[in-house]
C-alpha cells in the first residue's frame, strides 16, 4: 500500500523546487537582457526609408532671429558623420561652432553672433543617417535670416575639366564681393557650395549685389586657393546680380604661376642632381671656367643630371644655369657643384645604359613616313654609322648618311629619315657593338631588329571637317580612352587620322589663339581663361580596315 502523505509531501517538495529553478531563470534572463547590447534586428525587409526632419530650431525661413544655436531632430535614431567636411554654411561665418551630438540629430553652438540683415544658409547633404542601413537624409537645408528679408537669388551651372569634358566632384565654388584687391588666394567666399557628383552646383539665398565666381579644387579644405597643389577656373566677368543666373559653366585647370626654384640636390662621385619644384622644357648650363664644362642631361621634365666626366671630386664647380619652364618662363640660377670622393662603396657606380627604339621590335612600320628614333639613357659622345644597317627585304642594303640623321641638343636621341624606295615585306635592323658610345664609355650591344611592313588593312582612319570663319589657330588631335594623345595635326581644316590602330577613340579640338601650338591654360591675374577645347561627344569605336568620317567642330 501506498504512505499517501508521504507521497504529497514528496510532489510538494518537487513542485517547490520547479518554481524555484523558474524564478531564478527569470531572474537571470532578466539580467541578461538588461545587459545585452541592442543591435538592429537581422532578417525581414531592409530598411529603404531616410530620416525624417520633424523639427528645426529656427524654423526654416525665419527672420528676425538673434540666437547663437541651431537644432535639428529626426523621426529615428541618426548618426552624424563629418558634420565638418559636409556642412555648407553661407554667407561664410566669421567664428567657430561646436557640435552637441543628440540621439535624434544635433545641436550645433557658435561662438560669435551671426551678421544682422543677413540670410544665412545651412546644407548638411549627407551628414545624418539612420542607424540600421545608413540611408542619409536627404536635401537637409536650414535657411534663416537675422533681418527682415531672406534673400532669394540663386547662381547655379556645372563645372568640367576642359581636357576630358568630364564633371568634377566636390570642388568649392565661391561668390566673392568685388572689390579691386580681390584675391582668392587670401579672401575666402562669401558664399559657396561643393559640387555634386555630375559637377553641378547650386548657390541660393544671395543677397543682390556685385560678385566675382571662383572655383577651386581646395584639397585642404581652407576656401583659400594653392595655386601649387589646387586647380581653379572662374567666370571672367564681374557679375551685377540682381536676378537669377543658370547654367554656367566653369573650366578647371591648374594655374600654377609659381616661381621656379630648386627643391633638392643629391650628389654622388659620378653625378650630381637637380630636382625643380615645377615642370621645365629644357635647360642650358654655362660653366664660369670653360676649362671645368661637364656634361649634362635633362632626365624627365622636372630633373636634370650632370655627368662627373672630368673625374674631379675635389673642386666646386661654379655654373649659371638656366632654366625654361612649361609657360615658356626663363629662369637662371648661380649654382656651385661638388662631387663627392670615391670610396669602395661608391667607387666605379654608374647608372644603366640602355637603348629605346620607336617603332619597338616586331611593330609594324613606315619609315618614309614616321622615320625611326633611337632614344638612349645617357648623351652619346660618339657613333659610328657604319655598325648600323637597315636591310629591305632581309637584303637590300639601305645607305644611312648624316644627312639623314637629326640629333636633340643633348644628344640623347638620334632620329632617322630615310627616303629611299620602300620595303615591300620587312625591314631588318643590324645594331653592332659599338656602333653608340656614352659618354661613360658604355657601349650598346650586337642588336638585331624586325619590323613588318605597315599594312593599311590591318589600320582605320578617322575624318572631319573644322569650320572656322574667323581663321583662328587651332590644332586637332587623335586622344585614346586615356585621354592620352595619339595624333596631332595643326591647322588642317579637312583632317584625316590615317593608320590609327583599332580600338576607342576621341577627337578634341583646341582653339590655339596665340598659335604657339599648345594648350594654354589661361591666366588668373590678367583674367585670361583657358583657351577654348572642344571634344567629340560620344566615343569612336574603330575598327580595322574602317573609315570612320563626320567629326567635325565649328569655332565661332
């Protein structure tokens, strides 16, 4: 038989511990939740919706106002990303401001009082975004006045890169007051915007006024143009503004009118370097002691090298040098050289000679039309035409005279005409040692060459017409994807690009106004703009054996 209170007092017990276990487990359930971090919920529909601007203090467009802070919040829990980079506020503000970050937006605190009888604009583009999908707000905008009047006058267009037609993100475009001395690259605007990612820009709430435009790249983020490390375009003329402007259009380019100078030197036993801190075209040395000249060498448009060919490690050498740079500027320099004393690290090292040719091995080639270069690292001090041969056909043994060769000044490239009868099939070139002596002393190698013969076929040609009533100078040239130049031809009204390999292409025409056949990209302190380019719209697909024709420009 059954002990029945027994028995109740063993399910009682159970049932005591059960509801023990239960509350302890709600307990720590409890502290687990309390302590847990709370993180968006994974699954189900993403969130597409951007925050909601559901209260501003001020009130958008309102006048009259004196206080120093401004508040914003948003239907849901927001992060602020680079409120410094991303805010726009115009007219620009003479203080500093300090940003309280709030759960549902921010509280922004300045230190000055703003101008009276001024409309002042805030654009926060993507500074707020939600927390879950980081959607940012859209066209968050904050317009007041500390007057009786909001200004309304707004100065829109877009702003390109003349040289690729192509918009240009986040540059600052700025309305300054005119005055005479203006300067931007010691005013800062009074009212400005970033460009958008299709160049447009959009000023509004400007007051009535005279206003000069400026655009700058501002990489530094200071409003203040660096004409050594920015690019700027500008409006030429000084605007009235007493009605709305659209659609203009600013050119950006690099201005930099800087000064030549030396940024460094470095000196070795063998050689002695310059390093400029601007581009040059070519550059001219005259030694103070004829007795003391060297051999020099311009290695890329910004170095120079000279050569230690008088073996002197003990002596200064004093030398005038001058100096052309890219805008045709000349400037000269008293510079003093010095060698430094071989050791056994150093002593008897010598930078590589090596010879370039164009067209390169196995490319196809035409000599009576595009001749052939030879480019070599270091001058040449002699040559010997004999050691070089051009064969037609494997057999025909082509004559080279002097008077077929040109050399540049620093005899670092030799160029090659020959006008006999063409190749039908080949063109061999025999190069024998020797036949090119540095002025170290190195010598090229036993070379040998192959060059097919170009076949039309293998080649398209790409055509237009240039309508040019009043007889401005002007050049077109034959650009790649890269916007590199393939081709150049100046002045020639009916054009053709003949033997252009397949591929993609565009054609751009630059208005040459002072024919030195060359872009030139304006001037800032006398207001010349950039000379005007002009480029095909959209890209020219050619193809082998095609002729492609109807490119043609109108200069007005």
């Amino acid at each position: 038989m059954l002990d029945f209170p027994q028995s109740f007092q063993h399910i009682n017990m159970r049932l005591k511990h059960i509801v023990l276990i239960s509350f302890l487990a709600l307990i720590i359930t409890e502290m687990l939740l309390s302590c847990a971090q709370i993180v968006a919920p994974t699954g189900g529909k993403k969130d597409t919706i951007a925050p909601v601007l559901v209260k501003v203090f001020p009130q958008n467009q309102s006048k009259n106002f004196n206080g120093k802070q401004i508040e914003l919040q948003f239907d849901e829990y927001v992060s602020v990303d680079n409120i410094l980079q991303q805010l726009s506020i115009t007219p620009n503000l003479e203080g500093t401001y300090e940003t309280k970050i709030l759960p549902k937006g921010a509280r922004l605190t300045f230190d000055k009082p703003f101008k009276e009888n001024t409309t002042y604009s805030f654009n926060f583009r993507n500074t707020f975004k939600d927390m879950n999908e980081r959607n940012p707000a859209k066209n968050i905008r904050l317009v007041f006045s500390t007057g009786k009047v909001i200004d309304s006058l707004k100065v829109s267009g877009k702003v390109i890169n003349p040289l690729n037609n192509k918009p240009m993100l986040d540059v600052s475009v700025g309305l300054y007051i005119y005055s005479d001395t203006l300067n931007p690259k010691k005013i800062k605007p009074y009212y400005f915007i970033k460009t958008d990612s299709s160049g447009k820009f959009n000023i509004e709430n400007i007051a009535t006024g005279k206003y000069r435009i400026y655009a700058i790249t501002d990489n530094n983020s200071n409003l203040l143009y660096d004409e050594t490390k920015e690019m700027i375009g500008f409006i030429k003329d000084t605007i009235s503004l007493i009605s709305n402007m659209e659609s203009l259009e600013i050119k950006m380019v690099k201005m930099d009118k800087s000064p030549m100078k030396v940024l460094k030197t470095r000196s070795t036993s063998n050689y002695y370097y310059i390093e400029y801190n601007r581009g040059i075209k070519n550059v001219g040395l005259t030694f103070a002691d004829k007795k003391d000249s060297l051999v020099y060498q311009q290695t890329d448009n910004r170095n120079v090298r000279i050569f230690n060919t008088l073996n002197n490690s003990s002596d200064t050498i004093k030398v005038k040098i001058s100096v052309t740079d890219s805008l045709d500027r000349v400037f000269t320099q008293e510079q003093k050289i010095k060698f430094k004393v071989k050791n056994k690290k150093d002593d008897g090292v010598k930078e590589e000679f090596l010879m370039r040719t164009k067209p390169s091995n196995n490319e196809d080639i035409d000599l009576k039309e595009v001749g052939y270069k030879f480019t070599f690292t270091k001058p040449i001090k002699s040559y010997a035409l004999n050691k070089l041969e051009f064969l037609n056909d494997t057999i025909i043994k082509v004559p080279i005279k002097e008077s077929d060769i040109r050399w540049n000044r620093e005899k670092t490239e030799m160029t090659i005409q020959l006008n006999e009868k063409k190749p039908k099939e080949l063109v061999k070139i025999k190069i024998q040692k020797g036949a090119f002596i540095s002025v170290e002393n190195d010598s090229t190698n036993n070379t040998l060459l192959n060059h097919p013969i170009r076949d039309v076929e293998n080649y398209g040609t790409i055509s237009g017409e240039i309508k040019n009533p009043t007889k401005k100078g002007f050049f077109i040239e034959l650009i790649n994807e890269k916007y590199e130049v393939v081709k150049k031809l100046d002045n020639i009204l009916k054009y053709d690009f003949t033997f252009v390999k397949a591929g993609i292409y565009f054609v751009r025409l630059v208005v040459d106004e002072n024919r030195n056949s060359r872009w030139d990209g304006g001037d800032l302190e006398k207001n010349i703009r950039p000379e005007e380019i002009k480029i095909t719209k959209d890209k020219i697909k050619l193809k082998q054996n095609f002729e492609l024709t109807g490119y043609d420009f109108s200069i007005e």
